[in-house]
C-alpha cells in the first residue's frame, strides 16, 4: 500500500471540504486556510515517513511528483503550441484543462497558489512541494529505522 498516494487523494478531498464549506471570497485567505494547509503538508511528511517504516523503496514516494510533472508539461506544452494541437484547449492556446488538473490536484496549496497568483510559480511550487515533502518524510523515516544487518552476514 502507498502511503503517499492515499494521502495525497485524502488530502484534496479534505481540502475540498474544508474549501466548499468555508464562507468568503475564494481570495481572502485568513490563518485557518494557512493553517489547514501546513497540516495537510504535515500529513504528506508523514505518508512518506510510512512508507520508509514500511521499507518500501524510495521510488514509492515519486509517484505523486510524476503525475505532477505530467500535468505540468502538458500545461505547458499546450499552453506553448496552443490550439494548433490541443483538442483540450478553450480556444486562445491556453491549456486551461491541464493547469485546471494541476491546481486541483494539489488543491491543499490553494493558499500558496493565491500568494503566488500571476505568476508561473504558482504551478512550478506545488511540482516541487510534491518531491520534497514526501522525500522529507522518507529520509526521516530512513534516519529514524535504519535497516539492522545480521553482524553474522559479511
């Protein structure tokens, strides 16, 4: 079982609770939403400190991280090349639908995203807050139960 996978789904269907039940403008972040999106980061260190306790391999914690890379380039492939190809595209060569995906997907930054509104790193930091979190979260559960070899077995 892929502890950061189930949280990483768990943790857009929180937050889109948290999100739909809230009252205000989309805009107006107050410390509840900072704060309720730090939480749900902590969970993602602790999913991939679960899967280091589980002594799966490193690649286990990648998965979220490689379907935000995929999202990613293809936001911005079709966002460079537009609607030449893009069957996806609302018709001025944005990919909306892909940067749609990538937003949702990492809906518990939403907070971050709004900070970060207008420019492209509003899409680059939840990429790189999907490797770093979970892989924090491996390393300390590496640290913390390091494999015991047999002293019998050289």
């Amino acid at each position: 079982m892929n502890y950061v996978t189930i949280i990483y789904l768990l943790n857009i269907l929180l937050y889109a609770l948290y999100f739909f039940g809230r009252t205000g403008s989309e805009v107006a972040m107050s410390s509840l939403d900072y704060t309720v999106s730090g939480i749900l980061s902590l969970f993602l260190i602790f999913a991939g400190y679960l899967n280091a306790k589980q002594k799966m391999i490193y690649r286990t914690v990648l998965w979220v991280f490689f379907v935000n890379v995929f999202l990613f380039i293809c936001s911005g492939l079709f966002d460079q090349f537009g609607s030449h190809f893009n069957i996806l595209s609302n018709g001025n060569s944005d990919s909306f639908f892909f940067t749609l995906a990538l937003l949702v997907y990492n809906g518990y930054l939403f907070s971050l995203t709004v900070i970060l509104e207008g420019s492209g790193l509003a899409l680059i930091f939840p990429v790189v807050l999907s490797f770093i979190l979970p892989s924090l979260g491996y390393l300390i559960g590496k640290k913390l139960h390091p494999d015991k070899q047999n002293p019998t077995e050289l």
